[in-house]
C-alpha cells in the first residue's frame, strides 16, 4: 500500500527552470522541502529550492545522491534520459515514472502509444533517410512537416516542407537523425488540456485552455476555451484514456489541433505542468503546480474549478530588446499579475516571464494582459 508522502517531506526536481521554479513555491507553501538538480547554478528553481545541486543527468551516481536526499522524486521537463530516471526510482519513487519519461520524449514512440490506443492523431511515418523522406511524402502529400524524433520544443528540430524541392535543404537542416513526417492539418484552433492523476487513479483536469503561438512558441493562452461542448468532452475522454494508459501518478499536459467539424487530434504530450496552464496558479482553486505535488506525494488531487476567465501572456527576452520594460505601467493594470522567472540573461526566443489577467469573460483577460504587456514598452520601442 502506497502511503501519502506528507508535508515536511523532501520533493526532488531533476531539472531547474520556470516550471520547477513555481512547482517549488507551490511545495514550500505547503511545507515540503525542494532539492534540485541540474548542470546549471542560480537557475530559476534553484532560487527558491531548499538545495541546488550542479551535476549533470548523465552523472549517474550524482542522481543517485540526489534521490538518496529527498522522499519522491519528478521532472520539470522531460528532456532528461530514462536512465537517470531509472537510477533515481531504483531509491526513490519517481513520478511520473521513468517509463513514461520514455515515451514521451521521443516522437515517434509517444505518436505510436497514441495510435495503438485508439488516440486520433495526424498521419505520420517515420523516417531514417533522405530517400525515405521523399517515399513518405509521396503518400502524406504535401505540404507536410519533418520532426526530429526526440529532444524538440518550442518548435525547435522542426521543418515545414512545402515541395519536394525543398527535402535535401530540410534533411540536412535536422541533421539527418531520425525523423516523424506528419501531414500538414488544415486546423481551426490550437487547444490543450492539462490534466493530473493521483496515486489512487482519480483523474482531475482544468478543461480546455484556447493557444496562440508564435514562431513555434506559446504566445497566448486564454481559459475557458469557446469550443462546442462536445469538443471538451471529448477532450477529456481522451485525457482519461491517456492518463490511464501510460498508468500517470503526476500532471500530463495533451496538446490537441481542432480540424473541421470539431474534429480533435493528438499533436504533443507533455508529462509535467505546461505554459499554458500557468494561468492557473493565479486563476484555478488549485494551480497546476501544487496538483503536480499532490499527486506525486498521494494526496488527494485539488479542486480545478476555474475561479475568473483567465489569459496568460510570455514575456520572451526579446521585450528587453530596447532596455529595461516598464515593470510599473504593466503592475498599474488591477487584474494582471506578473511572474518573473530570475534569469540572468534576456535572450530572443527565452521565456523569462509571463503576465495573467484576470476578467468576467476570456475574450476580456485576453484584451487586458495584451494591454499590459503592450505597456511593458519604454519610450521609443518601435512596434512590430
């Protein structure tokens, strides 16, 4: 019988960025204490942790030290070998586990769950060459994308092909590793649902949440999603289904694209909190973040009721681009809140914070956290 995993109790995080920096307020705010462990120091969690540890993931015997200090161990992000996973569970429970960890940080294992489950997703095929490429998009059609099969993010290791001109460029520019080809999806709406599962096997999610991007990265996100109710049920059986399947103890976030006729498909699984459920630390019951602890630590799963409409804006390194932003014209709106995630280096493309505003309707958050960060702009900051 697995027992509940109590507050003053250590929480390890392998991994030290945003994501770990707010699951960690989240847990000393209910009394754990938070050890992290990345090949970086001064990082985002490690601000606010208990203990920073600097070792690498593939420091095997650095992870088993890491798990021998703490009661349970979870990841922030899921770009960290199965096997320093496993070394850790072989001490310490891991959660989500390590096999999870497995399948979804590799495309074309997480695209072939999805499938053998019965989960809707694009077509796809895998492929290991050049000469493959060019066979596979003979029976997707084009346009279409090429995608490393593992260790890609905010749309990085990712090529849209639109002939077939175009495949020796793209091939080289993934580098020739193994690679998904998916069929390009004329869809109407990029959607996700950030769900959790405890130790007991309830199944709790925080409904369907509206994305944005741009340049590959998470723009907006806005909460609750204007989508047909049949769309959210079925969101949410398929959540279950996933939830169930890959046997999840922690939050799960599923990515979905809308196609005509309130069609879901299954485009990305994140096994960890998600950027667009940040929204929730300020406008849900029980953020994303402190139901990632209640799960991994067996208690029971917080309520997920949406308490206002809610948007959420990143705030990318590139809003330093012309100087430091006005922090004080943005803290002037009464319904944004700011979070800034203490990196030392503002770069294009980096998250380094995000605005949540707070409305009687989605499309209004949306208005107001754009005003704000539109605010953020100091004399002179030419627009884009």
């Amino acid at each position: 019988m697995n027992r509940a995993i109590l507050p003053g109790s250590t929480v390890g995080v392998l991994g030290s960025g945003q994501l770990g920096r707010m699951f960690a307020i989240a847990a000393r705010r209910m009394g754990y204490r938070v050890h992290t462990l990345s090949p970086d120091d001064d990082t985002p969690t490690g601000q606010v942790a208990d203990l920073e540890i600097q070792a690498d993931y593939e420091d095997l015997d650095a992870v088993r030290r890491f798990a021998m200090g703490v009661d349970v161990v979870t990841f922030e992000f899921e770009n960290i070998s199965s096997v320093a996973a496993e070394a850790a569970a072989a001490l310490k429970p891991v959660r989500p586990s390590g096999g999870v960890l497995h399948t979804t940080q590799h495309r074309l294992r997480e695209k072939t769950f999805l499938r053998s489950a019965g989960i809707p997703v694009t077509p796809f095929e895998y492929v290991r060459s050049e000469s493959e490429l060019r066979a596979a998009l003979g029976r997707l059609g084009l346009p279409a994308v090429l995608k490393t099969a593992g260790w890609g993010y905010d749309g990085k290791g990712q090529v849209k092909l639109r002939s077939l001109d175009e495949v020796p460029a793209a091939w080289q520019n993934v580098g020739g590793q193994e690679c998904v080809v998916e069929a390009w999806v004329e869809f109407e709406q990029e959607l996700s649902v950030v769900a959790a599962r405890g130790l007991d096997g309830s199944i709790d999610d925080y409904g369907l949440i509206a994305n944005e991007h741009r340049h590959h990265i998470l723009d907006i996100s806005t909460a609750p999603a204007e989508v047909a109710p049949g769309v959210l049920a079925d969101a949410r059986e398929i959540a279950r289904t996933i939830l169930e399947r890959l046997d999840v103890v922690g939050v799960l976030c599923i990515e979905f694209f809308l196609a005509p006729g309130n069609r879901l498909l299954v485009n990305e699984l994140a096994p960890r909190p998600h950027n667009s459920g940040h929204l929730t630390f300020d406008a849900s019951r029980t953020s994303q973040f402190e139901q990632q602890l209640r799960s991994i630590c067996g208690l029971p799963l917080g309520s997920t009721e949406l308490l206002r409409p809610a948007a959420m804006a990143n705030l990318l390194g590139d809003v330093w681009e012309h100087g430091e932003p006005a922090w004080e014209r943005a803290c002037a709106a009464p319904h944004v809140k700011l979070h800034l995630y203490g990196k030392r280096e503002a770069r294009p493309g980096r998250k380094m914070g995000h605005l949540t505003a707070l409305a009687d309707d989605a499309a209004t958050a949306r208005q107001e956290v754009l005003a704000a960060r539109e605010a953020l702009r100091p004399k002179g900051w030419p627009r884009t």
